[in-house]
C-alpha cells in the first residue's frame, strides 16, 4: 500500500486521453449512423421506418452497461475474439447512434411544413430534399442539443471500467487498490470529468441561447 501523490494522479490524467478517445470514437460513429437512423425515421418508406423504430427502442430501452457486456461477452460466443478497447467502441456506438437519431429526428421533423412543401413543389426528389433544404435547417437546431449529448457520452466511457478498459474511471479503481484513498482519488476522477465535461456544457447552453435571441428577432 502506498501514498496517493502525484505520480498516482498524472496515471490517473493520462487515463484521461483514452477517455477522450473512446468519446471520440462513440460521436463519430454514433453520428454517422445516428443520421442514417433519422433519415430512415423520416423517410417514406414503411420498412425503414420501423426497422430504425426497432433500433431505437431497443439501444434506448436497454441499460448502457448491459449492451457493454452483451458485446463484450457475446462476442466471444460467436467465435469472435474482440478486446475490450473493441467491445466499448462498438456499444457506445451503437447506444449513442440511437440517441443522437432520435434527436435529429425530432430536429428534422421541426422544420416548418411549408418548407417540405416548397421542396416538393419545386419537383426535388427525396434526396435532394433532405440535403438542399431540411438537413441545413435542422443541423441548426440540432447543434445545442447535440452538444449537450456529447456531455452524456464522455460521462457514459465510465461504464467501460467494469470490462476492463482503462479509462479515467479505471485508472481510478486501480490507484484506489494500492492507497485506499477513496475519498481523494474518486475527487480527482470527478474533478478530470469536470473539467472536461464543463466547457462543453457552457458551450451547449450558450448555442441555446442564442438560438432563442435569433428566434425572438
């Protein structure tokens, strides 16, 4: 057992790149396949509609730390050998995908009737539609509250710790085995979220804002 100082607190900072990494990883591919799932929501076809539908109640209606260990453990069921770096990346994937499509969902279907309508009068095709006149609207109301979900993701890694991968959290569980000093290393864990998170919060808040000036005009 040892002290808790600082050469215990700069491998707690540097779990922290990791943290980021794997919140880096889950906004890009929650994203990219979170506006496949908008799309599909919004979308005229029935079949994609309730297969986005089915997506969304599922990863929403399921505990974050169950799909962790459904992909991590499941994997190896299937003859798939997958690291726990893998298994985090893909969950938080998949669970942010269903989130961030549900909220640009709601985003596009916030665009005003009569825009839909103008696009269909000047004979655009769906695609056309969606990325000449619906998609530039709604990526401004969407910005806020996206933002403020890349909050929850950064705070959503955490879970990560129970498979193993060495983030702010587990880091923290490991250099709380050797000092039991919970109390001060769970402050600083909480303190590196802090930091991160903060900024981020601000930030959504401020782009709210102004958005309700610019409405209020």
């Amino acid at each position: 057992m040892r002290t808790f100082g600082f050469p215990e607190f700069l491998f707690i900072l540097e779990a922290a790149q990791w943290t980021l990494a794997l919140s880096a990883i889950a906004f890009v591919g929650g994203a990219t396949l979170g506006l496949l799932i908008a799309l599909m929501r919004t979308s005229e076809s029935t079949w994609a509609r309730a297969v986005s539908t089915t997506f969304i109640q599922i990863f929403q209606g399921t505990p974050l730390l169950l799909q962790l260990f459904l992909v991590f453990f499941g994997a190896p069921v299937l003859g798939l050998d997958i690291n726990p770096w893998v298994a985090a990346g893909v969950a938080l994937v998949l669970n942010s995908a269903a989130f961030l499509g549900e909220i640009w969902r709601g985003c596009i279907q916030a665009i005003p009737r009569g825009q839909w309508e103008a696009a269909q009068a000047l004979n655009l095709h769906y695609v056309a539609r969606m990325r000449d006149v619906v998609l530039p609207q709604a990526f401004k109301i969407a910005l806020a509250p996206t933002v403020g979900y890349l909050v929850q993701i950064i705070k959503g890694t955490s879970l990560a710790a129970i498979i193993g991968f060495v983030e702010v959290t587990r880091a923290g569980q490991i250099v709380n085995n050797a000092t039991f000093q919970p109390l001060i290393v769970f402050s600083v864990v909480a303190a590196i979220y802090f930091v991160i998170c903060w900024p981020l919060s601000l930030l959504a808040a401020r782009m709210e804002r102004k958005r309700a000036q610019a409405l209020a005009r």
